[in-house]
C-alpha cells in the first residue's frame, strides 16, 4: 500500500490548522490533529478529556503515553486511507519513534516532515488574535501562550533533528498570506 504520510510541523500558531485544511482538499488526505482529538474529548467529558485538559491548561504536554495509544487508535480507525496528515504530533522524540513503529505495521512511513518557520514575535500576535475567535482557554492566556512556545523550545522543536536524521525534514517560510504558504507547501510535497 502507498500511502502519502505527512507530518505538518510548526510552534504553536504557525498554521499548522489552516494548511492542513489545504493539504486534505488537494492531496485528499486524513487530517489528524492530536489538539482537535483532545478537545472533541474534553467537550464529551470523557475521562482521556478530562486528564488531556489537566495539561492543555496549563500549555503542557499530555504524557507521552496517553498521546501514543490515543493517535495510534486514530490512526487504525481508517480502512485503505491514501495517507494521512498529522498536525501537532508528534511533539516529543518517544512518540517519533512510537510513529514510525506502527506505521510500520502498517507498512507505511513517513514521507516529508514539513516544518513551517514562524518567529516567536509573530506567534504571539497571531495566537492573541486567535483568541478573540477559537474560545481556546489555552490562546487567551498569555502566561499558557508563553508556556506552549517555551515547551515548544525545549520539547518539540528536537523532533526536527530526527527527521532530518532520516532526510525528511523540509522547513517550510511560515510568513506570508495562507495562499503562498499553501503553495510552498505543495511545492516540496510534489518535488518529493
Ligand atoms: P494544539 O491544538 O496542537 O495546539 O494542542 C493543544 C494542546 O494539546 C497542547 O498544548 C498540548 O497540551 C496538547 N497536545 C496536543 N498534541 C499533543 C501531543 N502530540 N503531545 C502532547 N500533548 C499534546
């Protein structure tokens, strides 16, 4: 099975959202967002909500643990899919590694990590102005904010290595309209 596989990359803020809206309707692809995920949770009051908030209020990372069994039970809901989009994992190395084992199983990989560049400044800007319409607790707090980017830094920001350790990494200029980024992105997942 070929299956087009792609991690959307970026801090918190750099559109990661929006453009995968753009690579599901050209690649017709399965966007997974593992934020999104925990959010239809929290609004359902399930447990995996209630724990995923506990964290996600605060702008820090759901255990590793918890996220891995979570995606992998997304990921395995889907019959033949042409591939899939995840956007916002994974976010730590362990769950790099967790992905690349199961896509495996699945015999499939990782095709491109796409990593869009947005500096901290402009993030700020645009998770305020998020705010004001996503109702996301964790946007209308700049404390939460500046916790996100920082764990962002210190967590996440590392997963690049390991795709580049692998050729798969391609950073993407995260300013500009949402038309140009979406062509930037198309332009490295067709060269590929
Ligand atoms: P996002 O919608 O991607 O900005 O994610 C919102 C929040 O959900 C994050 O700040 C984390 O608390 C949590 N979260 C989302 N994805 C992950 C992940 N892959 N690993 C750990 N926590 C996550």
């Amino acid at each position: 099975m070929t299956m087009l596989n792609i991690v959307l990359f970026g801090p918190p803020g750099s559109g990661k959202g929006t453009q995968s809206e753009r690579l599901v309707s050209k690649y017709g692809l399965i966007h997974l967002s593992t934020g999104d995920v925990f959010r239809a949770n929290i609004k359902g009051e399930t447990e995996l909500g209630l724990l995923a908030k506990s964290y996600m209020d605060k702008g820090q990372l759901v255990p590793d643990e918890v996220t891995i069994n979570m995606l992998r039970s997304e990921v395995m809901k889907h019959q033949e899919p042409k591939g899939f989009i995840f956007d916002g994992f994974p976010r730590t190395n362990p769950q790099a590694q967790a992905l690349d084992e199961f896509l495996k199983e699945l015999n499939t990989g990782i095709k491109l990590m796409l990593a869009l560049e947005v500096e901290e400044s402009e993030l700020k800007e645009r998770l305020k102005k998020r705010a004001e319409v996503s109702g996301r607790a964790d946007d209308a707090n700049p404390e939460v904010i500046a916790n996100r980017i920082r764990v962002y830094n210190a967590e996440t920001a590392p997963v690049k290595e390991y795709y580049a350790a692998q050729n798969k990494l391609i950073s993407i200029d995260g300013i500009g309209s949402i038309d140009e980024i979406s062509q930037r992105l198309f332009e490295a997942i067709d060269a590929h």
